[in-house]
C-alpha cells in the first residue's frame, strides 16, 4: 500500500530478524515483559535501524528536497508535487 502511494515504508519485522526476533530480543533483555515495548538499549537498536535506513533511502535514491511550502498560492512553484501551500497543511 505504501509502494502504491509513493510512500515511504519500514518494515521494522525484517530489520528485527523476522521470524523468532521478538524472542531473541526479549531473552536479550531489549523488550519489556509486555513484549510490545521496548527498553533502553532496545529503543537505542531500534531507533539506529530506522535511522540507518531513512539515510539509506535517501542516499539511494538521489533524495532531491521537496520544495518548500509557500505562504500562498500564487507563490507555490509551478508544477509542484503536492500543490499544497502553508496554509494547506494542518
């Protein structure tokens, strides 16, 4: 679904390991007993995964800045992406 809408996505199953990961990050001592939270050093990993792979995709794909919003309409760049203007956005 994100593909399809040209949005970003991680799927943070496969960067933990997949299948059994939530185990081995618990015996690991890296999640809570409620094994939905992560702890401490658990958040520290996690956190670099998502990091490592924000700069990845970004060098990947040549990241060019979307262009910046605009105080109005007439003021927005022709052609722009989203079309939206500062006072588009919530």
């Amino acid at each position: 679904m994100a593909l399809a809408g040209g949005c970003g996505f991680f799927n943070l199953y496969t960067a933990m390991g997949g299948a059994g990961s939530l185990a081995r990050f618990h015996q690991a001592g890296f999640m809570h007993e409620d094994l939905v939270h992560p702890r401490g050093r658990g958040l520290d990993l996690l956190g670099q995964l998502v990091a490592d792979a924000l700069l990845a995709g970004w060098a990947n794909e040549g990241a060019v800045p979307a262009p910046a919003l605009t105080s109005s309409r007439e003021d927005a760049p022709v052609g722009s992406a989203s079309g939206q203007t500062a006072e588009a956005v919530p």
